[in-house]
C-alpha cells in the first residue's frame, strides 16, 4: 500500500494511530508556522507567533512525556540519545523564552527567530534520525497507538488553527505563561497515558 501525505484536516484514520507519523506532521505543523511568522507583519506575526510558541510548548511537553520515556526504556544506549535531545530542548526553550518577551516588531525579532528555526529544525532532525525510527522498529502497533493518545491529548492543547468562536479564549490562553501551558499539557498526556496504561 503507497503512503499518501495529504494533510486532509479532518483526517483521523490511520497515521493518528501511530505515534511517529503524528510527530513528523507536527514537525511539519511547526515549520509552516515559521513560516507564517517569517513571511507576516504587525498584528498577523505576533498572533502566528503566539501560535507557534504554543506549539512548540506543546510538542516538546509530549515528547518529554511520551517519547523520551519509550526510548530510555526500549534503546540500547537510550539513556544519551535522550539526554543530548533535552540539552537542545534546553536551548531552544531559552531562545523562545527570550523571543517571548520580545516585540515581534523588534528588529532584533527576526535574526532570533531564525536562530531559535535553525536549532528546531536541527533538534527535530535528531529527533527523527536517533528517537522516532528506533520507536519505529521497537513498538509494535498497540504501542504506537498508545503512545499516540498520550501525543493526541498534548495536540488538543494547542491548535495550529483557531477555530471559529474560539479566537477569544484562543487569546487569553496565549497571553498565559508557556510554564503553566506546558504544565496542563503534562497532566493531559499522563491522564490518556494512565487511562490507556490500566489494563
């Protein structure tokens, strides 16, 4: 059967059912974004920014949550895979910390955010060569479904998209500090986990 990557929005079938297929679209998800922030101005930029700093909080939550105990678990010489992962997750949560607080206007904004483009798109490639093809090859399908509830319930957290009614709550969630975002998302994750865990 050929793959087909067509990011149909209302798409729940079968790539949702695997953890590293939903990781590699939010990948995606996230350097679309970038994009957007890039490419924008005035008011536009600073809404795709809120976006992306929710994102980017988002996924990094889970990926502590869901993936980094997987491999510390199932990968030979996990326990280094997992610690050089948090080092970058380290960096590039002080780059967008000091981003957060800066006027998207600024001009120092955009050589920043390129810096702070560079080291995700470095960290997700690391991630994608050294993390997911070893959860790939280490987690039969009830795993990666699994694994995917836990992914699932942080992307609820987060929507690349406002939707229609929401922009509002959207806002005043976006003005809240990213440490109290990453904490919901935490609490999510391990309740899909624990819940999906309980056999």
């Amino acid at each position: 059967m050929s793959e087909h990557h067509t990011p149909q929005a209302g798409d729940d079938s079968a790539p949702d059912a695997d953890v590293v297929a939903l990781l590699m679209r939010q990948h995606g998800d996230i350097r679309n974004l970038f994009d957007e922030v890039e490419a924008s101005t005035g008011d536009a930029r600073q809404q795709a920014f809120r976006r992306l700093v929710r994102l980017l909080a988002v996924h990094e939550t889970a990926e502590e949550e869901v993936v980094h105990p997987f491999v510390r678990r199932n990968v030979g010489g996990g326990e280094d895979v997992v610690e050089a992962r948090l080092a970058e997750e380290r960096s590039a949560k002080e780059t967008l910390s000091a981003l957060d607080d800066m006027d998207t206007d600024d001009p120092k904004f955009l050589p920043q955010l390129l810096a702070l483009r560079a080291d995700v798109q470095e960290h997700a490639r690391a991630e994608e060569r050294y993390e997911f093809i070893h959860i790939r090859r280490s987690a039969d399908a009830g795993a990666l479904a699994s694994l995917a509830k836990g992914v699932k319930a942080a992307e609820a957290m987060a929507p690349t998209r406002p939707h229609p009614g929401v922009e509002s709550a959207t806002a005043n969630m976006a003005l809240g500090p990213v440490v109290a975002l990453m904490d919901r998302t935490r609490d999510a994750v391990r309740q899909a986990m624990g819940r999906d865990g309980s056999h």
